[in-house]
C-alpha cells in the first residue's frame, strides 16, 4: 500500500512539472485602436495578422483591448474583418475605448466577438481575462460585477496547483477601481504572471507581488511599423520578445521566472478606506442590495418600488422600504438607461435596441418599440409622451401608454447616451457626434444646433444633463468649458474655462446658479445670466481627483452628488461646507436619486443599490 501512494505521487509530480516542461508560444497585441483619427492603424494590425500567420510556431493570440479607438459598430466590423484573417486561434478582450464611448453598451463587442471574457487551458496552463470598462460613462477601470461572479466560478473549478496567465486590459493597480478583487483572488491560485495593455509600452509590471506585463501598442505612433510581444513560455521562464512585422524581433526583454507559486495573502496592501462613514455617523444605511452586474444608471423611485437595470440587461424591482426583491425582467442587451414612470409604467431603453415599458407593480411587459441599434439614452416622459435617444442615429417621441412612435429626428452621427431636457418647447440633448441639439417639440424638427469648434468626439456635449433658465441652456462638456447658449438660436453667449467642470452640471432650486464639479476637489457655482460668466463661489469638497458625469441635485437646501470613489456627498451652498460624505464601495456613483425626508437612493457601478438616510 504504501508503495502504491508512492507511486501516485510521483505520476502527480510528472503531471504537475509536465505542466511547466510543455513549451509553447503566443503572440501579445494590444491597443489596435481600429479607427484611430491618427491614422495607419488598419493597416498596422493587417501586417500583424500576415506577420503572426507566417509563424507556424505561435500558437495562439491573445489580444487585450482598446481594439477600437471609440467602439463603433462600423470600427468593431473592420476590427473584426481583420483579425479572422488569422489563421490561428485567438482570444479577444475589450478596452476602455471599446467600451466607455460605446454606441452599444458593449453589445456590439459581444456580437462580434461571441464574448467580452474567457478561460481556457493550453498545454497545463489556464489563460483566464475580463473585461475592464468603464461602460458608457467616463469612470476608472472596473472589472464588471458579471465578470468578478463569473471568474470566482472559474477559479472554484481550477486546481490550486494548476498554473495561472491572468489576462485583462488594464494593470491591476489603482487604474482599476477595483484591482484588489483580482489579486485578492489570483494570489490564492497558482498565478504566473499578469498581462495587459493601456499604457502602449513595453514594462514590467508588479500586482501586488504578483508578476505582470504591460505590452506595447500595435500602433507604430512615431515609427514607420508598428508591432507586438511574442512571448514563449518554458519549463522554467517566460519570455518577452517585441516583433517589428516583417523586418525581425529584438532580443528579449523581459524574463518572468516560472514555478509553483505561494503568494502570502497576509501581507498587508493598500485597500479604499472607509473612514469617512465614521466621521458622519448620522448617515445610515436603511438598505443594501448588491445586483450581480453593473449598475449605470439612476434608479427609479414609483409605486413603493426602487427600479433599475444592469448591464446585462435585468431590470430589478426592489421594496423602497426594506430592498427585497420583488421582480425581475430580462432584456437581451446591457441597460445603461435611467428608468422614467408614467402613470403605472416604467419606461427605459436596453442595448438590444428595443424602448420598453413594464407594468410597474408586476414587471410584465405592456409595450416595446423597435429601434435600429441600441437604445443607451434615458427617457424623458411628459404630458403622455416619451422622448429618448438611440445609437441608430434617430431621436424618437413615443406616445407613452402604447409605444406608437409621433416623430423621428433622423440627422445624428452619434450615440445619445444622457437623458434630454425639456424647455420652452424644445427637446435638448446631446450626442457623441460633437453637437448639441434642440428640436422642436411637437414635431421633432432641428431648432438649432450647437458644436464647440473641436473636431474631436470625445469633447462632445454627450453625456451631461443640460440646465436652462430664462431663455439660457448651460452644458458641460469633456472639454472642461461650461457653456451658455441662446435657448432660441444655439449661439453661444459666453464660454468659461475659469473652472475646469468636466461632465457634472446642476441648477440651484431658485435657479440663479449653476453647479459644476471640478476634476480636482472642488464645488463651483456660476450666475445665471446672458452677459460674462461670473464665478459666485468656489469650495473644497475633498473628494480628489474626479471626473464622473454623476449631476449635482439640489433638494431640501442640499446639494447630492456622487463621485469615482464610490462617495456620495451633500453640501450646504449658503455656508459652502460638507454636510455629510458616505462612501457605499469604491466604484462611480450614479446620479442620484434624493427622496423626501431626508432619505437618498444611491447606485454604483459595481451593482450596489443602497438607500441611505440622514
């Protein structure tokens, strides 16, 4: 007997050293960029997949992110139609730009691809990746709520002993809110190394203790070609070799010693401090529900209920009164839209390109209307009539008790993505296609349309919630300007940079300021008024490096706002000081929702949905 254990321990040994003596290698692209407005990026990716088919020893391809510069359908189609011309296996992950300015909610990205995250094995070693967003809003990194589910799945059926190669666009460090859900659970596995992209060099990387690479970019930027890691794995060391397409490779440049690893999970890190909630110990939470993906959008607050959707395309009812669930309906896309009532429905758009209502007290469905592309933008219902935006270039008014589309303003280049404003007659909105837009009310006509002079999308007026008061609409852009407009014509009446408001605006209840906040600390207020701006005041939050487009709501004398870090702040604007500050986790805070009596329905990114009150 005690022959046979030895022998079977030794067949276990061979197996588990085989599993390192298998060489093999792969080929390491990241940041394609397919659309870039610098140009040749088609072109450098063409010449990787001929380079990579020539070589009959890689073995596969791991591509990690920011495959397209904006994620466009039409972008993701070309990106696609290059890379299945290899003649290899390759696995894909989306970016930051695959999916923060999607027109589809990172629907398309899936469609095309068949997946937004993947697992499998390769002579012994398991390659595990996830996607990293942020998804439609400007926010930090985030591994999606789904994929962190998904992979505690994953790694429950990988052997402790199996080696590991995590894979995932960003570095798991601060650039991901939330990095240390990973390495928490990578560092009790078998983990190898990391990989990842984003930053477009080659250098080593360390998470947490954890070995990682940060790979180039296929983009040549200054040189005549671009190019791309190959990267061979051995018994005993992994190596990092960069290859120019068609003219050679260069040494290697980075080695990864290879072995059974035992990370101490003891060892202190840095982790999001949740100190500021004993500071303000009066603000309670009544409620937390934790949906099992992201949550991008405002909740809705009708019929006892809190209603929201997550990004992979639930809508969740929850009791107002204690957060159980009561119902739940699935659509076939991501939502990203802030759900609006009317009458007894609940109305929102979902990335499988459907506007639906729900009967509000059952979740069943009492209409849906077909749209050409997804819908991303938030409802705006008034006097029976729902107005939102699409990806499919058509703004929509719907009458609200059937779905019946009154009018379709066919004239847009981009996404819609934020929820419009209703003034003087006017529907306004922004998209991602650099404009503002008013359109006349009852019969969806073009009024007037505004850009701020930049060719680049990325400084389009998309994603803030504009504010209007006598005859004035004021908006905020990524351009760091807040703007006045003539709400009759869409000229510009004055442009300030004296702050630098990024995609957050709010308008004081007597309507005499206008609200921003700063990409560093601060709460401004501006005058409301045709003539120069005027900066009424200025104060220090404390909340530090922002940039979430999470609206600034007035209620009760307060002021609402959530930022990147997953705090939600009140400030009082008479005595410019902080009320109170609660943190619920460390991903974006939505806009929120600020209920009576001194209650507050906040969401996450991360899927939390918590009721606080104070």
């Amino acid at each position: 007997m005690k022959h046979v254990f030895k022998m079977v321990l030794l067949v276990l040994c061979l197996q588990h050293s085989s599993s390192f003596a298998q060489k093999f290698k792969f080929a390491f692209v990241t940041d394609t960029h397919i659309g870039s407005p610098s140009g040749g990026a088609e072109e450098d990716l063409q010449r990787t997949v001929a380079d990579i088919n020539q070589m009959p020893d890689v073995d596969f391809v791991l591509l990690t992110g920011d495959i397209t510069e904006m994620g466009t359908d039409k972008e993701l189609k070309l990106a696609k139609s290059i890379i299945s011309q290899l003649n290899k296996p390759y696995y894909i992950i989306p970016g930051n730009h695959d999916t923060g300015w999607s027109e589809s909610g990172g629907v398309s990205f899936i469609r095309e691809f068949g997946y937004d995250k993947f697992a499998f094995e390769h002579n012994g070693y398991k390659l595990i990746a996830c996607a990293s967003g942020p998804y439609v809003r400007m926010s930090d990194g985030h591994i999606p709520r789904d994929a962190t589910v998904w992979l505690d799945s994953v790694l429950a059926a990988t052997p402790k002993t199996q080696p590991i190669i995590f894979i995932n666009h960003y570095p798991l460090d601060k650039g991901l809110d939330n990095w240390y859900e990973a390495t928490d659970r990578l560092k009790k596995q078998n983990t190898q190394f990391t990989l990842c992209g984003h930053y477009h060099v080659n250098q080593p990387f360390d998470a947490e203790g954890i070995p990682g690479t940060i790979g180039r970019s296929n983009l040549r930027a200054k040189d005549p070609v671009g190019g791309y890691n190959l990267v061979e794995v051995r018994q005993d060391s992994a190596l990092f070799s960069e290859r120019t397409p068609g003219v050679g490779t260069k040494p290697v440049w980075r080695r990864i010693a290879l072995g059974t690893r035992s990370y101490d999970t003891a060892k202190p890190f840095e982790r999001p401090s949740y100190a500021v909630n004993t500071t303000y110990p009066a603000v309670k939470k009544v409620w937390s529900y934790h949906s099992d993906a992201n949550v991008i959008s405002t909740p809705l607050s009708t019929n006892g209920l809190v209603i929201f959707g997550n990004s992979v395309g639930k809508v969740e009812a929850l009791s107002e009164k204690d957060g159980k669930l009561k119902w739940t309906y699935q659509t076939g896309g991501g939502i990203f839209s802030s759900p609006a009532a009317y009458k007894k429905l609940v109305i929102f758009g979902s990335g499988d390109g459907h506007i639906y209502a729900l009967e509000a007290r059952t979740g069943k469905l009492a209409w849906k209307t077909k749209t050409e592309a997804s819908v991303l933008g938030s409802p705006l219902v008034e006097k029976d009539v729902v107005y939102i935006g699409a990806s499919d270039g058509k703004f929509r008014a719907l009458e609200a008790a059937t779905g019946k589309q009154l009018w379709a303003f066919s004239g847009l280049e981009g996404a819609v993505v934020s929820t419009p404003l209703l003034y003087e007659g006017k529907i306004i909105f922004g998209a991602w296609d650099r404009h503002l837009y008013a359109l006349n009310q009852k019969d969806g006509s073009l009024a007037w349309k505004w850009n701020n002079g930049s060719p680049n999308r990325m400084f389009s007026p998309a994603m803030a919630i504009p504010v209007a008061h006598d005859g004035v609409v004021y908006l905020v852009a990524p351009d760091r300007f807040i703007t006045a407009l003539d709400s009759n014509t869409g000229q510009a009446l004055w442009r300030s940079k004296e702050a630098t408001v990024r995609e957050s605006l709010g308008l004081s209840a007597d309507k005499k300021l206008v609200y921003g906040k700063t990409m560093q600390d601060e709460v401004v207020a501006f005058e409301t008024g045709k003539t120069a701006p005027k900066l009424a005041w200025r104060m220090n939050a404390g909340f530090g490096y922002e940039h979430v487009p999470s609206m600034l709501i007035e209620k009760d004398g307060a002021v609402f706002f959530g930022t990147k870090s997953g705090v939600v702040y009140s400030i009082n604007p008479q005595t410019k000081q902080v009320n109170w500050a609660h943190k619920i986790d460390n991903s974006m805070v939505n806009t929120v929702n600020a209920r009576p009596k001194k209650k507050l329905i906040a969401a996450t990114m991360d899927g939390k949905v918590e009721m606080l009150s104070f």
